[in-house]
C-alpha cells in the first residue's frame, strides 16, 4: 500500500485544480515564503479529517476556500481528495454491528469538501460517509488522528511538550492501537446501553411483579368457584332459551300484525290521495270553458243587437222614405213618422241604458259615438227642405235590410249552436259535482279508517319498543353471563326445549341465577376468562423479560471480556511496541547527537476523578462507591542523556536540541509502524550543516518503509529527493506548481 497522489482544488491559494504525483520515496517541495508551501500541507491535515481550524491557519470553514484575486473570482468550495494504492487491500471498514464492509478497491479515494456555509462533506470512492467512518479507515493503515505522521514547522516538539498521558496515546495512535481504541469506545457505548436496558428490565419486572401475583390468586380463587358457574350455566341455558323463543315469537306476531296494517293504511292511503288534483284542474278547465261561451254568447248578443238596431233603422228609413214620397213638406212644417219617432226613441234609450252599466271609460265612448249618430241622422227631418228620394235610394235601402236580416240569421243559428255547448258544459259540471260529494262521503269513511289503523299502529309500535327493551336486556345478560361463565354462555341456542313458559316461571329463574352471581361476585369471580387471559399474558411478559434480561447479562459479560481483551492486547502490543520504539530512538538519537542515550519509560500517574480533565472525546470514570479513591492514569515519560553533558532533563534541552530529541522520536515510532506516508514541514529548518546531513541520512532510512513529502528550503534536504515540486505565485495571485525530476534537483541543489 502506498500514496498514490493528492488533488487540490479551489483550497486556500489553489484556486485550480492541482494534482502532486508521488512516484518517488521522497519528494520534497520547495519555493518562497508565501508561496503556498504550507498550504499543501494543510491540505493533507484537511482531507485527513483534522477539526481544528487553528492547525491548518483558519478560523472556519470559510477560511478554506479560495477568497480570490483581481483576475479570479473566490471560489464557493474547497476540495481536496486523496489517492492509495491498495492493490494488497490492507484498507479496513467495519460497521456498527463489527462487521467488515468490503473495500475491494485497487485504489482508495478519500476526499473532504467545504462550502461557503461551513458544510463539510467527506467521500469515499464516490459515496458520500462520516468523519467516523474516514478515521476508522485511517486507522486500519496506521494513519491515526493524533498527527504523528504531519510534522510542521514549530510542532517538532509537541510530543515533548505533551502531558505523559497525551504522549501515550500519541505513541498507541503511531503503534496502529487506535483501532483497538474505537472498538474500546463502541464496546463500552454497548455496554452502557445494555446495562441501562438491564435496569430497564429489571424495573419492569419489579413492576410487573406484584400484579402477577395477584392475578395469580384471582386464579386460584377461579378454580374454586367452578361448581358455581357450572350450576350457573345449567340456569342460563334454560332460561335464556324460554327468554329466546319468548322474544322470536313476540317479535314475529307483531311483525306480522304489523304488516297487515301497513298493507291496508298503504291501499286507503292511495284512495285518499287519488287524482282529486287531476278532477279540480278538469272541473277548472270546464268552468273556463263555460265562462268563454258566456262571454261569447254575450259578445254575439251585442252584436245581434247592434244588428237589430241598424235593421230597425234601415226599415225606419225605408218607411220615412217611402212616405216621403207621397207627401213632401217644406223644413219649417216638418212631420215625422211615428214608426221613426219611436225606432229612434228606442234605439237611442237602449245605448243610453247600456252605457250606464260600463264601469270603463273606453266601454261608454263606442256608445255615445253611435247615440250621436242617430241623433244627426234624426235632425236631417229638420233641414229647410227636403230631397225628394229616389226609387234607386229604396232599392238600396231594401238591398242593406236583406244583408242584414241574412246575417240576422246567421248570428242567430251560431248563438243556438253556442247555447246547446253551454247547456251540455253544464250538465257535465253538474254531473261532476255530485260524483266528487259522492267521493269525499267515500273518502271521509277511509280517512276513519286510516286513523283507526294508525292508532292500531302506534300501539303496535310501542309494543315493539317493549320488545326492543325486552331483546336489549336479554342480549345485556348474555354478556354479563359471558363474564361469569365464558363464551358456553351461548350453548343456551342448542338446548333441547321450544315452548316459552310463563312469564312468572321466567322471573323465577331469573332470581336464582342472579342469587348465584352475586355470590361468584362474592368470590372474587367476575370477569374470569379476562383476567385470566391478562394473566397468561402478564405471566408471559414477565417470562420474556426474564429471557431478555438472561440475553442481556450474557452480552454484558460478553462485551466486559472483548473490552478486557481489547485492553490486554493494547498493553501487550504497547509494551512490545514501547521496546522496539525505546531500540529505534537509541539509534535516531545517538545518530542525531553522535551518542548519548535516549530512551521511553512507561510510568502510572495517580490523581482524584474529580481534578483531572477527561481525554479527549471520553468521560470521567468515577467511582460511585468512593469519590477518594484515586484512579491510576498510564503515561510516558521521555528519559534522554547528551553526550559529553550532564543534561538528562528535558525542560533543560535548548530549542536545537528538543527539536534533534523530538525529530529523533518522531522518526522511531514511524519506524517501529510505518505509516504508508510522512509529512514533514520545515522541520530541518533549524538544523545545521552537519546535522542537514544527519536529518537527510534518516530521511533515506524511512523512506525504506514510508513515502516522504518534505516541505523545505534545505539544500541537503533536496538532495535526497527523486522529484521536486516547486510553489509559486502566479500573476493571477493564485499558487501554481512545477515539477523538476531527480537528476535536474541534483544539479540545483549543488
């Protein structure tokens, strides 16, 4: 397993995308002050899942992304993304439950991304996961989250500066134990949670107990009742039986009863409501037409009047006409018929006696138009001389008097005509008339009887009601029977008797049977077959909790045994790894120094639970039973001897020398279990010439069992390396990278 590459984009002064190749064991990465060395560091701490802001030079999220130039715009994200061989398939996940998720990739991608909101988003070969997830998988390849493996500038001597206890779990984090760690934590999270289940258990049990043990006397008290309910049910079967065929009986009779009636109110309620509706609007058709015949009759009356009138003026004329003939006078001596004196007396007397009967004013003015008529017709007797007539004026005369009498009689046969429909109308309304009287006399005697039957129903129907109450009683003792003696309550519909007995002999049995209940009820019985059943189902609850908290115990023990054997071999494996550690720092160290003894001594720190801190992401273990009593923290203490010095204490180190000790450590625990990669930021920045050549002899001895990415402005330092990436600042203020190959570093490095 090795690096393969890392891929920077849009992450601090990268604006674009930039790919670093790491095909050699060692490449170094060079270039000025503010160029953005220091920014690819970051980027490994960023893509690796580090937290802290203040490590990688930020204050947020934000502060990761690119904030552009004057030629590029800020960028709305910031990625970087990572890139293992893993052909050997030595990557290693596991789930919640333990169980190894296949990672069966030739290559392991791991990429962090942050927005301008501050999301950060972590990615697996393309699927998107958690931070938890990024450090177990790290873990399994020895690459832990306490930073062993990126040394920056001015972090050299963290280690040294670390309290025993950090300095451990620095040292378990560089052994490959962290994995052991997590599955500590997730052991003792499931074991927090089984015991507080137990508890959980254990209370419902507590609860539950009492209950069961007093269902379980009611049911010691149901087995001695059971002579009782036996007697009951024998009451039960007789009675509700009788009760049944009683009610069935009772309720067909009045059904039937019922029937008939609403069968006979149906038929007379049909002749009641008949078409009288339908006779009204005829007889009121009839009445129409009579009505308009009468009118018309009247109308041809006044016409045949009018006839008549001018026919009488007509036979006037011809009269006066005639006579006229015979004796012609002068005007002032004029003489008058009495024929034409009393036709125009007439004539003029009728319109005057009509016209005092109209009410309307357009009625009266046709009738004083005609009397004006006659009236001027009447004063031509008064001229100053009469014309003499004509035979031809005669003839015409007699001419009109013949139409007119022609029409006479033509009006008069339409008036007999009219008369004969009025009187058949009549006849027919008369006749109508005494057929509805002989209707409603009909009608009236069914409308008695309806309200007889509807009385009979009404009492009918009260009866049902009765009936009704009767059935819901009897199905309410069905159920409280079925209380006392279960569902054979219902065996009452096989019982061999068909008759109903008497009302009193019913009641009889209906005392005894509640006599017999209320002793039951005495007895505690009541509700039997439901209590009962809650305590098969109490009884099985408790049966299941006692299972489950058989379940819970074993996974307790079961957890406490992975925990204590995840415990024991961190400690073998610590030890083991503490010896090879203390062999390699001798080496490094007396390399560094050219002798002097450096060496890790594995001490156990004891303090109160209440005065120290608790580890980082872990809880305080308090003791519940003594808060005095001390709890034993292990830790390491760093022991180091210079050569030709009396120095043996660390605080007594000067900064060359801390930093020669820390580089020294550093270098061995990567030794004892390399991790795939190291990065070292500046770290030989204080060195000089002849220990450049000490730290490059060790870069070459790592770089066996490690890929090195060296940060650095050390010539002997670039010496060593296969490939040199050189940072710059491009016009666009954005950093940008070069590669030079080995042969071409060797000749600027000299």
């Amino acid at each position: 397993m090795r690096l393969n590459s890392i891929s920077i984009n849009g992450f601090k002064s990268f604006a674009k995308k930039t790919n670093l190749e790491f095909e050699t064991p060692i490449v170094a990465i060079v270039g000025p002050n503010g160029s953005g060395k220091s920014n690819v560091v970051e980027a490994f701490r960023f893509v690796l899942g580090e937290q802290s802001m203040k490590s990688m030079r930020g204050k947020m999220g934000l502060d990761m992304i690119f904030k552009g130039s004057k030629n590029l715009p800020k960028g709305s994200r910031a990625t970087v993304s990572i890139y293992f061989d893993n052909s050997d398939k030595v990557f290693k996940l596991s789930n919640e439950g333990g169980e190894d998720i296949n990672l069966n990739y030739d290559v392991i991608s791991i990429s962090r991304e942050v927005y301008g909101d501050g999301l950060n988003k972590y990615i697996l070969n393309g699927g998107e996961v958690r931070l938890k997830d990024i450090n177990n998988l790290l873990a399994s390849v020895n690459i832990g989250s306490s930073g062993h493996h990126i040394i920056s500038q001015g972090e050299a001597d963290r280690i040294l500066n670390a309290s025993a206890k950090d300095r451990r779990e620095m040292i378990e984090d560089a052994l490959g134990l962290k994995i052991y760690q997590y599955k500590i934590r997730d052991a003792e999270r499931k074991l927090e949670r089984t015991e507080n289940n137990m508890k959980e258990v254990s209370l419902l049990r507590r609860e539950n107990a009492p209950h069961l043990n007093f269902l379980k006397k009611q049911v010691e008290k149901f087995e001695k009742a059971k002579n009782l309910q036996v007697e009951l049910l024998t009451l039960y079967q007789e009675y509700l039986k009788r009760e049944s065929v009683y009610l069935e009986k009772e309720k067909a009779e009045l059904s039937l009863e019922e029937n008939k009636i609403l069968q006979e109110i149906s038929s007379i309620s049909g002749k009641i409501s008949d078409d009288k509706a339908d006779v009204s609007k005829e007889e009121d058709l009839k009445t129409k037409e009579l009505r308009a015949l009468e009118q018309k009759i009247g109308e041809i009356r006044q016409v045949k009047g009018e006839i008549e009138r001018k026919l009488g003026r007509i036979e006037g004329m011809i009269e006066m006409e005639e006579h006229r003939m015979q004796k012609p006078k002068l005007a002032e001596n004029v003489s008058i018929p009495r024929e034409e004196l009393e036709a125009f007396l007439k004539e003029s007397n009728e319109y005057l006696e009509e016209a005092m009967y109209m009410d309307v004013l357009e009625n009266i003015a046709p009738l004083l138009g005609k009397i004006k008529d006659i009236f001027n017709r009447f004063s031509r007797h008064f001229k100053e001389e009469r014309e003499t007539p004509t035979d031809s004026q005669i003839d015409d005369l007699k001419k009109s008097q013949d139409d007119i009498l022609a029409e006479m009689q033509k009006i008069g046969e339409e008036e007999r005509k009219i008369l004969e429909s009025i009187e058949i109308l009549k006849s027919e309304i008369r006749h109508k008339a005494e057929k509805e009287r002989e209707n409603e006399r009909e009608k009236f005697s069914y409308k008695v009887r309806h309200q007889e039957l509807t009385s009979h129903l009404e009492l009918i129907n009260i009866k049902e009601e009765n009936l009704k109450r009767e059935s819901d009683a009897f199905e309410t003792e069905i159920k409280e029977g079925a209380v006392f003696v279960g569902s054979e309550i219902l065996s009452y519909k096989n019982y061999g008797i068909q008759d109903a007995q008497e009302r009193e002999t019913r009641e009889e049995q209906k005392k005894k049977i509640e006599r017999i209940k209320i002793k039951l009820e005495d007895a505690g019985v009541g509700g039997e077959s439901e209590i009962i059943k809650e305590f098969e189902e109490v009884k099985e609850r408790d049966a299941f909790l006692s299972k489950e908290m058989a379940d819970l115990e074993k996974s307790v023990e079961s957890l406490r045994e992975l925990i204590a054997n995840l415990k024991e071999k961190i400690n073998a494996e610590f030890e083991e790894g503490i010896k090879k550690i203390n062999t390699e720092f001798q080496e490094f160290f007396a390399l560094m120094f050219g002798g002097g003894t450096g060496h890790l001594v594995v001490i156990n720190e004891q303090k109160k639970p209440h005065s120290a801190k608790a580890s980082r992401g872990e809880e305080e273990n308090i003791s519940e039973n003594d808060e005095e009593e001390k709890e034993v923290e292990p830790g390491i203490e760093i022991n180091v001897s210079l050569p030709h010095k009396k120095v043996k204490e660390l605080h007594a180190l000067s900064g060359g020398e801390r930093s020669l000790t820390s580089i020294a450590l550093l270098f061995a625990m990567s030794q004892v279990n390399p991790p795939p990669f190291l990065v070292l930021d500046e770290t030989d920045a204080a060195l000089d010439e002849a220990n450049s050549r000490k730290f490059g002899d060790m870069l070459e001895k790592l770089s066996k069992h490690s890929e090195l990415i060296v940060v650095t402005h050390n010539r002997e330092t670039m010496s060593r390396a296969g490939v040199l990436y050189g940072v710059t600042i491009g016009a666009d203020g954005a950093s940008k990278l070069l590669s030079v190959k080995f042969d071409e570093a060797t000749r600027i490095a000299k």
